[in-house]
C-alpha cells in the first residue's frame, strides 16, 4: 500500500486505486494522454498521404443492393424495390435514395468487392476495424488505437475519437485490446442532443472547480512521491499526465472543438438534424482541431426484416450526412491531407428473405474513399451478376487496414509488444489498395 498525505487526510491507496484516482470521471483521460507521450516508433512521415483520418463506420452492414452497386437488371428478390440513377461518373449506378452521393462520386472512389469469409457481427467487425482475424471479443487493437500508439499526441485533443461512441452489439467494439486502457478511444455522446456538452469539458461549476482544487492538492503529493519513485514509469510521470488531462478539460481549444452549436443554422441542416449528420459535423470540427483518428459509428444496419421501411429513413441521412462532410472538408481546406473512409463489417445477402430483409453476407460489400490522395471518380472491382461475390480485385479487411495506416505514415508490419512481452505485427497480412491513389 501507498500513503499520500495531503492536507486533509492521510488515505492508504493501493497501487491501482492510485492510478485510478486521476481518471476525471468516466474518461480516462491521464492514462490516455499518458499514452499518447509513448508511441510513434512506427511512423514513417516521408511516406504519409495523410495527416488524419475519418473512418464512418456502418455498423450492422450495409445493403450494397440498395444503396451503392443495385442488380437493377436481377430478378426481383435481388434487385430490390428502388429504382437506379446515373452518377457524376459515366456507367456508373446508384439506387436513387442516394442522390448526392451519386454526384459525388466525382470526387471520391467507390470500391465495389470488400471481402471475406465471416457473417459475424462481432468477429467481422474487429477484423474490419482492426486488420486482423481474432475473436468475437477483440484480440487485437483498433486502427484508432494504433494510431493512437503509434502517433502520439499533436494537440490538447485525445488523437482517437468515437462518436458518439464506440460500435456496439452485444458488448463495445474497436477498442484497444492489448495496448491497454491508455488507447481507448474518447467517446463523445451524442452531439444532436438538445443542450449537447462532453462531460467536463468546459465545465464551470463550482463542484468542478472544487474538484480540481482537490486534484491540485493530491497532485502536491504526487510531486513529493515521484521524486522518491524516479524509477517507476507509470508512478514517476502521472503527475506531468494529470496535468495535461486537466489542461484539455479547461482549454479553450478543447471547449471550441466540441462546441458544435457555434456551427450557423444553415451548415447544421446540411449535415441533416439527426445524430449521424451532427456526427460528421463534429468529426470534422475535432480532426481541425487536431484529433488524429476520428470514428463516426453510424449503426443501425442490420435490417434481417422490413428493410426498406428502414432504409427510406437511413440512407437519406448517409446521403446527405456523408455528401455533407466531403463537401466541408474541401471548402475547409481540410480534404488534401484528410482520408475519409466509409464501411460496415460486411454486406447483405443478394436475395431478400421471407421478411422482406437481406441477413449478413461477408463476401461483397462496399466500400467508399476520398481525400488525402484518392482518386476522383473511380470505380474499384466488381461483384456478379446477383451481387453476392466479388469477381474482379477482392479487397480483404487487412488490405482496408494497411491502407489507413500507411496513409498517415505508419509502418503496417511495426511490431506491437503484448503483455508478456512477445512482439505482435500491427499487421500480419495485407497491403496498400494502390488502385485509390493518384
């Protein structure tokens, strides 16, 4: 046991509970930014594409029948209830519940054969989000959690975002598995909320303000103690990491970043007044003010019966949420260096079943790129006559992987260190989609 004396008390603390003692909250966030000081053994700046990344992350699965490659010439259990329109690129069809995006694909790259072997939701979301194969209960980190490792801290803001929180099913996704607690994404809430605000961030309440009053003491002790545990990493520098979680918790550039209501009336209704418009709009404010990896989690996808009575609510919002953000980010200046990428863990399956829904399919979805280097209106690979396997340049989830990573100039095969201390690759397969690139 530990005895930190302050001057009030004299409270024993185990080792654990002293840890935890400056986690803010929920948050985390000493144990976080102390991460954030440890990483970028890995980054290779000379080859990066990208300073950041957006990842809109369709959790449930995307129907790429009803949305992004329609079988309008299928028979009519496959071809589905919507009709198809022209888009910016010549041959190229969308079904016309996304119109926008139709047009903008002019300024992006679609690929139409994302691959692989498992109708999971679980075990294909952490493949997809991780680049590699594990459990359903995640055996290796996130790419925002590598990122996050690997590039360390650029700003007052965490570098790994989710909002407004982590994919979910049965239990939270794409998290940081082995790397640890330091890793874990940020979670945002909901920014559609009435009144949104990130919990104590920004926040001027007298209990607050007391609050750090009785850090700022307990960080006295700390001071007095680390002297005498210079040896110590994890006891040595929390007090250089308390005080940067607290810096962010009370810095303007933290409260302007999440105040999304500054945003005019007329740019808010662009992005569309629901959770996923608001989402992006918020994505983009956080990556501006130098967050690394931003996750917009969009679930809701997992339409096994009825799903047109969802998709005619869903993907308009995509629609206008996704064209919304492509849209901000080049007037903002930001899309150069900003990899935005959108996907589910897998698509729905070719024929609609005896609920009027499609269930899980692993072997063809799509998939959506643009910025940082991608090219402008491109299509990549292609599915069958049905949609249901990809028939020209598969694309696996550690290709999806490599390539983030290597866009923000991570070396994919870096060696990760587990908790016993074995070397584990970032990745173990896969390679960089070359065909996205100019």
């Amino acid at each position: 046991m530990i005895r930190i004396h302050t001057d009030s008390s004299t409270q024993p603390l185990s080792r654990r509970s002293f840890v935890s003692a400056g986690s803010l909250g929920a948050l985390g966030l000493p144990m976080i930014l102390k991460g954030q000081a440890q990483g970028a053994t890995g980054s290779r700046p000379q080859n990066q594409r990208a300073k950041r990344v957006i990842l809109v992350f369709l959790g449930g699965g995307l129907s790429h029948h009803d949305s992004l490659d329609p079988k309008p010439d299928a028979a009519a259990e496959i071809k589905g209830q919507y009709s198809t329109i022209s888009t910016a690129v010549p041959g190229i069809r969308f079904t016309d519940k996304v119109p926008l995006l139709a047009q903008s694909l002019s300024k992006a790259t679609l690929i139409r054969s994302g691959s692989h072997n498992n109708d999971h939701h679980e075990t294909a979301t952490n493949w997809i989000l991780s680049g590699r194969f594990g459990s359903p209960f995640g055996d290796y980190p996130a790419i925002g959690a590598v990122v996050a490792q690997q590039k360390g801290f650029t700003s007052t803001l965490p570098p790994y975002v989710a909002i407004p929180r982590n994919p979910s099913f049965t239990w939270e996704l794409g998290k940081s598995a082995f790397l640890g607690g330091r890793y874990e994404s940020f979670r945002t809430g909901d920014p559609n909320q009435n009144g949104y605000k990130v919990e104590d961030v920004g926040s001027t309440n007298s209990d607050f303000v007391k609050a750090q009053s009785r850090r700022q003491t307990l960080l006295g002790a700390v001071d007095d103690l680390a002297r005498q545990i210079e040896k110590n990493d994890q006891m040595a520098t929390f007090d250089e990491f308390h005080k940067r979680a607290a810096n962010m918790v009370l810095s303007p550039e933290a409260r302007r970043a999440f105040a999304i209501e500054e945003e005019t009336d007329k740019l808010r209704d662009r992005y569309g007044r629901n959770t996923f418009g608001q989402s992006c709009l918020l994505a983009r404010r956080l990556i501006e003010s130098g967050v690394t990896f931003a996750t917009v989690n969009y679930g809701g996808w997992d339409h096994h019966s009825k799903i047109f009575e969802s998709l005619n609510k869903k993907l308009p919002e995509l629609d206008l949420g996704l064209s919304a953000l492509m849209d901000d980010l080049a007037q903002r200046g930001l899309i150069d260096d900003t990899l935005l990428a959108v996907f589910g863990e897998f698509g729905r399956t070719p024929k609609i079943n005896k609920d009027a829904g499609r269930d899980h399919w692993g072997q063809a979805a799509s998939l959506w790129f643009a910025g940082a280097g991608v090219k402008s209106g491109q299509v990549i690979g292609a599915t069958d006559k049905t949609g249901a396997f990809a028939t020209k340049r598969p694309v696996s989830p550690a290709d999806v992987a490599f390539t983030l990573l290597d866009s923000l100039g991570i070396d994919p095969r870096t060696p990760l260190q587990s908790p016993d201390g074995r070397p584990i690759e970032i990745l173990d397969q896969g390679d960089v989609v070359r065909e996205l690139f100019a």
